[in-house]
C-alpha cells in the first residue's frame, strides 16, 4: 500500500512556464488583480455603482 504525504509549496515558489497558460497567468497577475482591487477599494465607477443614482 502507497502512504499518502502532505507536501505544501509556497505559492511564490510555484512557476508556470507554459506556452499557454503563461500569457493568461500574466494578464491575471496584471491586469484583473489591480483592476479587481480597486474595485475593492471603491476607486473604479462601475455600471453597479452608479445604476441607482441620477446625474
């Protein structure tokens, strides 16, 4: 019988070099997460934001 062991990796320590996923994971890294904290932060308008409110 094969034991199972638990092996955890830091996340910093991980590295896709892959023809496909690299370009994806690169526009997540810089562009959907920056964009995705600032909405968080209240710093982008969004159509959700300003659909209750009369200009």
């Amino acid at each position: 019988m094969i034991e199972k062991t638990n092996h955890f990796l830091s996340l910093k320590q991980v590295q896709v070099k892959d023809s496909f996923f690299s370009p994806i994971q690169n526009t997540i890294i810089h562009t959907m997460l920056p964009y995705q904290e600032k909405v968080l932060h209240d710093e982008v308008l969004t159509a959700g934001a300003t659909a209750g409110r009369r200009i």
